[in-house]
C-alpha cells in the first residue's frame, strides 16, 4: 500500500509496502529500506520532547483516580540547585526541543488580582524555563486547569475535587490571568522560548477539566476567543493550540468551530496499540487514519498538527501500575511516533518527563520520587524503557527537521506489516533513521540511502534484550561509508526493537540535539 501526504502527494514513508508477504533478496534479506535524503515531504514546526509541569501542590485522590492526573509533584525545591543540575543533565541527554510546560492559574493568581510571580512552584516554572532558553528548546506552554476558588463556579466553590474540574465562572477574568501570565514571562522575564500557548487539558468530556454545573463540558470556543482577544489587547502575538482532546478522536468537522482563534491543533493518544495486539484500545492504523484526517485538514489551513501528549495504557495504568513504562508499551510508542511523522505530525510530547509513578502509572522518564517512602530522592536515574526508547528517538532528532521520503519493501507477518521507519533531516543536514521492528523475530535487513553529504552513519539500538535496565549505555556504532552520497548495507533488526541509523556521532556520555540554526 502507498499513503500520500494529504495536500502534497509525495509519497511517504513507514506504511509502504510493495509486497504482501515478506520478500527474500539473494543476500538473504527479507526487508528492504530506502532513504534519499534529497527528497523532503514535510518540515516539522515542532520536534520531540515531554510533558513537564511545575504543578507541586497536591490535588485530591479518590481511590484510584487522581483529580489532577499525574500532573503534579516530583519535583525537586527550586533552591536544590543540585537535584535540579541532575534533571537538567537528563534533559540534555534525552535532547528535548519541544517541551510542554504545564502550571494551573493558582500558581500566579491564587487570589483575584492578587498576583504570586514569587511562590515556590512559580519558582520550579522559572527552573524549567530557564533550561528551554538556554538550551533554544520551544515552549508549549499549557495551562492545565484554573483550580481557583474566585472563578470556580459558585455551585463548585469549597470542594477542593469540584474546584478542579471547574471551567472559569468569568470567561474575561480567565483570559486576564492567561495575557497577566504571558506579560510577565515574555516581558519582565524575558522568555522567548514560548512558542504556542495551550488554554485548558483535555476539555470537552464529563471527567475533565473544563466544566459547567451541574456536570456539563463548556464550549471550547469561548475560551479560545476571550483569550485570542485579550491577547491581541496586549500585543501579544503568541498563537493558541488546541482542541487538546483525547484520545485521538475522530475529525468532525462540525466539532472544530474555534480555528479563527488558533495556530496550531494538538491532540492527545493513550489507547492505539499494534496492528496485531488482540485487545484493548484499538490498531494503529485506525490512529493513522484519524491523524492523517486531522493533518489533511491542518495542512489546508497552514497549520502545525502536534501529538501533545503521548503514552499507552493498554498494559495498565492508574496507582502505580507499571504498564506505561513496559517495554511493549514503550516500543508501541514509538512506533507510533514514526507513523504519524510519515504522515507530516509536527511535533511530539511523551508523557511525561518528571511524574510521581504512583497517582495514575508509572509514566516518568526519570526517577525522582521514591514511592515507597513517598519522598524526593537524593540521586536521579533514567526510568528503564520510557527513558531509553522514546529517549533515543528524542536524544537524535533536532526541532524544526524535515521528514524524507523513504520507501520499505518485505516485513510482513501474516500480511500485517512488522517493520516501520521514518526518516528526518536537521536543518544543517544531518540525517537520523528510525526503524521499528513489532515482530517476535529478527529480520535480516538491506538499507540504502541517497543524497546524504555526510561521511558515515552510526548505529545506536535498544533491543527487548536491553530491557528494564537504567544503567543502560547506548554507544555509536559505525556501519557505513557514505560515499558520492550514497550507502548501501544490510544489518539485523532484532525482535521488539527500535534501532536508529544517524550521521550524528554521539557518544552516551555527550548531550542530545536539540537545536541547529537553519541554513
């Protein structure tokens, strides 16, 4: 099957096959692969990074469910520079260059008109931003929710669970909070690494956080619109993302009645599991079908399309369920990561980078809160899975890369395809390769690749082998010569792994690639 970029026609790459059973070559190859590096299809507006929020107080849990997802503490005082000089050197080495950043309303306005640019977690935000800014990494800055008694409706006010889940009584006052925030981080702190600006988490439902009594969702379109306004009134030109929705959903395009008020969609995918996985959630491809719509109708509008958040639940999740971060769960992941990139998604956020692991799953990239003693460690380690394979996609890539055509012959399992890839070129040409191989088996593979002015490619893999393990070292490996632009090699994809291919020689001990200037 061929899939088409929906306005340009170029073909693209993962969901190529040519034949329908995989093909043995005289080599003994029963996959092939082709890059050329001089063929763009899409250039993202976005890149790869994590959900990170600034959010320490807590938020009710009933049960088994938080009321404020995952996305409050675990992170360290902003005074403990050393604990924040470990988060800062995972951040590093993962290369993250496009960052949601999460806060709440009561951080900076827990009164009306009473401003706290001052309080600690405003403190743990400055942490966070300081780390996109020195390292040219673009913001999505996401307010997740008000959680403020003053514009909590009055049937919500005094239950600290209703308050939560409350859209804003004042639709005015809200979108004064959100352009009072903006002023004062892109004013009087000086931050230019807020690039897009998110208004409200997963809205739109009867358990999220955008609600009217008695237990009704609000209208999106009012949010975006009082905002958009009130921003423009402060010269404020940052775009608005949304509609933020989860999981995945279909485009209706009676449902989409805000895009006068925004920049750039973003959606949210936690239950798209292996085209071959029996249960739960539902294929891959269905999540390909309803991306490409949402692309097809982003990209006839000029638009950005972002996967604003990330993640699988369909081996657990919730308490401290491991599923998340399992390695089936972390490969589907990227996978699905590489799909959508053929299909021209602008950018990617996995959730998330720092999380307590015990409000709904185990869903950290690092380690800095110890469950059990329900206290912050002293020493921060890699999360086995979640760290290194999304990390060794995110670690390679650079913002603002293109996606190239590539082609991918063979690699069927009782017709359904097995093997996956993408390819990226940084804006200084450097090129990364990204393959998945779903299968219980290893393939014998042959690449070749063109137009690369590059001297060589390196290897760097994570195999289910690797699994479960936080010492992890993922040293290059030189496979190739690059010669007159051109490489041809066979390699081994081993069973349940994602194995990358890249001109970039990085050794584990050096930081991933965040931003190049363009050409």
């Amino acid at each position: 099957m061929r899939v088409f970029l929906p306005t340009t026609g170029l073909l693209i790459c993962s969901v190529v096959a040519l034949a329908q059973q995989s093909a043995s070559s005289p080599s003994g190859a029963e996959v092939r692969l082709t890059v050329n590096a001089e063929a763009a299809i899409h250039t993202m507006r976005g890149g790869f990074g994590a959900s990170w929020h600034a959010i320490e107080q807590p938020i009710p849990v009933e049960g088994d469910r938080s009321h404020g997802g995952s996305a409050w503490g675990a992170n360290p005082p902003a005074e403990d520079t050393r604990a924040w000089r470990q988060i800062w050197r995972h951040a590093d080495w993962l290369g993250l260059d496009f960052v949601r950043v999460e806060l709440e309303v009561r951080m900076f306005e827990p009164e009306q008109g009473r401003f706290t640019w001052d309080a600690p977690e405003m403190r743990i935000l400055y942490r966070i931003l300081d780390w996109c800014q020195s390292r040219h990494a673009d913001v999505f800055l996401q307010c997740m929710w008000g959680n403020v008694e003053w514009n909590a409706f009055p049937e919500f006010r005094g239950s600290p669970v209703k308050r939560v889940h409350s859209g804003p009584y004042s639709m005015e006052s809200f979108a004064g909070s959100l352009t009072a925030l903006m002023e004062h981080l892109l004013t009087t702190k000086h931050y230019t690494c807020i690039r897009w600006l998110c208004i409200n988490n997963e809205p739109g439902y009867d358990w999220s956080w955008w609600q009217r009594p008695p237990n009704q969702p609000m209208p999106l379109r009012d949010g975006l619109a009082a905002v958009r306004r009130a921003l423009d009134r402060a010269g404020i030109g940052v775009p608005l993302s949304g509609p933020d929705w989860t999981d995945l959903p279909e485009l209706k395009p009676e449902n989409v009645d805000f895009d006068e008020f925004i920049g750039a969609y973003d959606l949210h995918s936690y239950f798209a599991g292996f085209d071959w996985h029996p249960g739960g959630g539902y294929p891959l491809a269905i999540a390909e079908k309803r991306l490409a719509d949402w692309r097809k109708w982003s990209a006839e509008r000029g638009k950005p399309l972002f996967l604003s958040e990330l993640g699988t639940m369909i081996y657990g999740w919730g308490g401290n369920n491991p599923g998340p971060s399992s390695w089936e769960a972390t490969i589907n992941d990227a996978e699905l990561v590489v799909r959508a990139l053929n299909l021209g998604v602008d950018g990617f956020n996995r959730w998330s980078f720092v999380n307590r692991g015990d409000l709904d799953g185990v869903w950290q990239m690092i380690d800095t809160w110890d469950p059990q003693r329900k206290t912050l460690r002293k020493t921060i380690t890699p999360r086995p899975n979640a760290y290194f394979v999304y990390g060794l996609i995110s670690r390679f890539t650079a913002k603002h890369s293109s996606i190239l055509r590539c082609e991918r012959t063979g690699g069927q399992l009782e017709g359904t395809n097995r093997v996956f890839a993408s390819a990226l070129k940084s804006p200084r040409g450097q090129l990364t390769w990204i393959i998945v191989n779903d299968a219980p088996r290893a393939w014998v593979a042959e690449f070749s690749l063109e137009g690369c002015q590059r001297p060589a490619l390196y290897k760097y893999q994570v195999t289910g082998e690797q699994k479960d393990r936080p010492e992890l070292k993922i040293n290059p490996r030189r496979t190739a010569t690059i010669t007159g632009g051109k490489a041809a090699f066979s390699d081994r994809l081993p069973p349940m792994s994602v194995t990358l291919f890249s001109t970039w020689n990085l050794k584990h001990t050096a930081p991933g690639i965040i931003a190049e200037p363009d050409k």
